[in-house]
C-alpha cells in the first residue's frame, strides 16, 4: 500500500478475492509489498480484462496494510493478527489468524526460503511466523526503537545468499534495521542512524545497496553489507514540508547503471506532489545528481511508482472524493501519455498485469464507494468492482496458481 497519509480512519476490513479461471496450469506470487525487492509492481499472471467474479470476502478490523500471496495463500495483517487464508477464501487450519502479530500498519513479507511469515508486533517488535503453524513465532525487539513501525517490510537475499528483512522505525523514528532470519532466529545485522523517519517508505535492495526514502524527502543509500552510509540526495528544494511515503522502485539500463523511481508530497493534507527519476550506479552506490528529473507537479501523491516498457505509472488524489492515476513517459516524466480519473482518492500503489500483449493497472480507490478499479493502457476503466468496501488505501496482491488469477485486496 501504499503508503500513504490517512486521510479517513476505516473501521471495517474486508478482504475480496477477484478470479479469473484459465485454462492452463500457472503460478505467480505477490510475496511482499509491490512483490520483490526492487518494488517492480508487475505480475506475470494474466490479467482479469473483463467480467471479473467476486469469489468470496471477510469482515474483520481494519487493515492499513496491503495483502501478499504465496503458495496458494493470502496474507493480510492488522490488530487482530496476520490472517491465512487460501485462495478460495477457506481459513488456513492450524490456529490462525496468528495473534502474535498485532499491528495495522506495514505490509507483511514472505521470506523465500526461510518459510516465515514476517510483520509487526506489538509494543515496537518484529515477528516471524512459521507458514505452517501459526503459534510457531520468532519475536524480536529492535533497539532504540522509540516509535511505531510504519514501514514497509522488505525481505531479500543478498549476493552471498544471506536471506534478511530491513525496516525503518516510524514516522518520527530516526533508524532504520537490516536482520538476518535464514537460521533459528532473527539476527540484527546492523542498525542505521540517522534513517530519518518512515512513515509507509519501504526500501529496495539492489546488489550491495540498501536504498529508502524518508519524511525529510532524502533518500539514503547504505552498504547492504554492513549498513554504513554511502550517499543521498535531497529532492525537497523550493517545497513546502517535503515528504517521501513510497518506496523506492527500480528500473535498469543497464548492468551498472539505472534509475529509482518514488513520489513525494507536502505537508500533511492537500497540497502538490511529484514522481522523481534519478539515476543510480550499481557499482559505486552513487546517484547521479545530473541525471534527476521529476514530473509536473500533480497532486498529492504517496504511491510508488510501476515502470514499464517505457512507461510510468502512478496515483495521486487532489481530494477526499477525487483520484487521478497517471501514464507518464519514462524519459522525462513530463509528458503525460494519459490520466483517468477514478473516482477517489488514490493512495493505493498501482499493479500491473498483462494479456494479448496489453498492460492493465489495477489500483483501490479510498473513498465511500471503494472498490478495486482496472485500468488499460489507453487510460479508460475497464472494470469497477466495489465488494472491496469502502475506504481503500492499500494496493491488490496479483496471483496465480492452477484456478487462474486471483486479485487480493483490503479496505
């Protein structure tokens, strides 16, 4: 999800499942926010086009936080604890929902090899729960951690095949951690200070760097090895209260060379935003101050941008009642190929999905009348449907096994 200020409190869940039956066997996974490291928000299910069916919901608490799918599985987390369920909307067995996880905020992570589950605890703490049974719960409590977590979780495995989670300490936190989990337990590898806090703004792991974005509108780079600084860049000049609250997403050029995408916004409600480009040098961790480009200023956007085949894709929202999702040309960003308006707010990340060649974007709208919008690559909406509920701020989980494509969502 995105990711995003919130601009209503929900008092109602409810998780949807949209399906489209194939008829070949297939198999894709959601496994953490916008699916991998480098947050690349593209699926390789094949989109739902026309006519989708709402196979089953559920109301629960409420749900800040966006959906992933593994392994025939949903995932969702909130106060009442990190929900299984699968596909079909049938309870995992084995005591879920897990209770030791206990937080709204912050989009859990699958850890690919480690069979671990990984969210937010209560009282500042950091679980991992085994996916095959539910009261089988790692804990551990950051130091320092004087604030709420409100990132987003990143799980990656790094070069020397080290499979490790990194997360920042809050909106008003000043710390950002990398644990190793590929033995018996969480291991702190390294603690980051000053992060700058992180209010939504996960990062992106890619080779030997770690890279976030923060409310200070910085982003930093750190050695995924033993998190020291490498660089940063500002992109607040000339803004009045300059926040990041996406993720960094990444697209390359090249085996050396490419850009981050994020988006920013001022203040906390209303007010304008920006989708930044910035190049970046895999082998030295440098960004690239010359190669910085943003778009128009649009509205106030928190959403993480998708890149793809030359295209940018991203959300904002000038009000309550009002969304925008844009197609922007990557070169510069400044020329909009087109904008749909949705109908509410956008606060979700967009998702993307391909069929007979073309691109489809799903997005959530958060407003009274929800629901999950599809969006194809001319810019016109393709399909509505408002079983969501009210309220939206998190984006779809994409996936497909056997029975075809499932889109997850939570309001």
């Amino acid at each position: 999800m995105n990711k995003t200020n919130m601009i209503k409190i929900v008092t109602i869940l409810t998780m949807v499942t949209i399906a489209l039956t194939l008829t070949t066997a297939a198999s894709d996974d959601w496994q953490q926010f916008q699916k991998n490291e480098t947050k690349i928000g593209m699926s390789s299910a094949s989109a739902i086009v026309s006519s989708p069916t709402t196979t089953w919901n559920l109301t629960l608490n409420d749900f800040y936080a966006a959906p992933i799918a593994h392994g025939g599985f949903v995932y969702a987390n909130n106060q009442g604890g990190l929900h299984k369920y699968y596909y079909n909307g049938t309870i995992a067995p084995d005591g879920w929902p897990a209770t030791a996880v206990n937080s709204l905020y912050g989009s859990p992570a699958y850890g690919d090899g480690t069979g671990r589950i990984f969210a937010y605890g209560a009282s500042r703490t950091i679980k991992g729960v085994n996916e095959s049974n539910s009261s089988d719960v790692w804990s551990a409590t950051p130091p320092v951690a004087a604030h709420e977590f409100m990132s987003e979780i990143t799980y990656a495995i790094n070069k020397s095949s080290t499979k490790s989670i990194y997360f920042g300490d809050g909106q008003y936190g000043n710390h950002f951690y990398c644990y190793d989990v590929g033995g018996a337990d969480f291991v702190l590898r390294w603690n980051y200070t000053p992060a700058g806090g992180q209010f939504w703004a996960g990062a992106s792991v890619m080779g030997d760097y770690v890279l976030f974005g923060n409310e200070s509108a910085y982003v930093t780079c750190l050695h995924e090895s033993n998190g020291t600084y490498v660089d940063s860049i500002y992109i607040g000049t000339g803004q009045n209260q300059p926040h990041i609250r996406s993720s960094i997403s990444w697209n390359a050029t090249n085996a050396t060379y490419g850009h981050i995408f994020f988006t920013n916004c001022q203040g906390f409600s209303g007010g304008s935003g920006y989708v930044w480009k910035v190049g970046f040098n895999t082998t030295t961790g440098q960004f690239n101050d010359a190669d910085k480009t943003h778009s128009d200023a649009i509205y106030r956007t928190t959403t993480t941008p998708v890149v793809y085949n030359g295209r940018v894709y991203a959300g904002d929202y000038p009000a309550f009642s009002g969304g925008y999702v844009y197609c922007l040309n990557e070169s510069d960003l400044t020329d909009e190929i087109w904008t749909c308006s949705v109908g509410g707010a956008v606060q979700s990340s967009p998702a993307l999905a391909k069929r007979d060649g073309h691109v489809y974007i799903y997005i959530t709208r958060n407003y009274v009348n929800g629901g999950v919008v599809c969006i194809n690559d001319t810019g016109s909406i393709e399909w509505a449907d408002t079983t969501v509920g009210s309220y939206s701020m998190q984006g779809v989980a994409i996936a497909e096994n056997e029975t075809g494509t499932w889109v997850f969502a939570t309001s």
